[in-house]
C-alpha cells in the first residue's frame, strides 16, 4: 500500500491549507482513510477519517475548521484546513486502514506550520 502526501507549508494564523493523499489504486476505494498528525513532543493523534461509503469524523479540535473528502476516481484523500491556529503545527500522516486485515497504513508525512 502507497500512501503519498503533499500539500503542507507554512502559514499564518487564520489561513487555510489543502493537504492531499493519492493512494494505491487497489486498495483506496474499498477502505476507510484518514489524516492523523502529530506534533513535537506529543503522540500521533487522530484528526479525520472518512469511511468507504464518504462517512466523516473528526477530533473535537478541528470540528468546523478542516474537511476530509475523498475523489475514489482519483484514489485520493484531501483535508481542508480553515482557520488554522499555531496549536495546529505539525507532521500531517495520511492514512489507510484495510477492512479485510484492520491493519492501518501511514504514508510520509507533511509538515504544516501555523505561524501566530
């Protein structure tokens, strides 16, 4: 399984970035995707999953701020991140779980800096 991010930079309190996940074209239509990230010092944490069937959820600190959606015609995943805040800093990780083994895949990481 390939997982591969893009879309992290550095931007100012208040911003938006689009961060993007193309995926193994076998694997990303029938399984659940998602975005963890995390930040120095602290655990990886969840930030948004959506299921096969476009289903969303999202960590309480987000909620209102990104979006997760997912294009199954172009195996990719995206977060769109609105109004971000310092505390949102961090090595973005895109993510896959298979539904058959569970197993949840990770990709390379992107970095996204919120400047205060």
């Amino acid at each position: 399984v390939q997982l591969q991010a893009s879309g992290g930079g550095l931007v100012q309190a208040g911003g938006s970035l689009t961060l993007s996940c193309a995926a193994s074209g076998s694997f990303f239509s029938d399984n659940d995707m998602g975005w963890y990230r995390q930040a120095p010092g602290k655990e990886r944490e969840s930030v948004a999953g959506i299921t096969a069937f476009a289903a969303s959820n999202y960590a309480d600190s987000v909620k209102g701020r990104f979006t997760i959606s997912r294009d199954n015609a172009k195996n990719t995943v995206y977060l769109q991140m609105n109004n971000l805040k310092a505390e949102d800093t961090a090595i973005y990780y895109c993510s896959g779980r298979d539904r058959y083994t569970v197993v949840n895949y990770f990709g390379q990481g992107t970095q996204v800096t919120v400047s205060s």
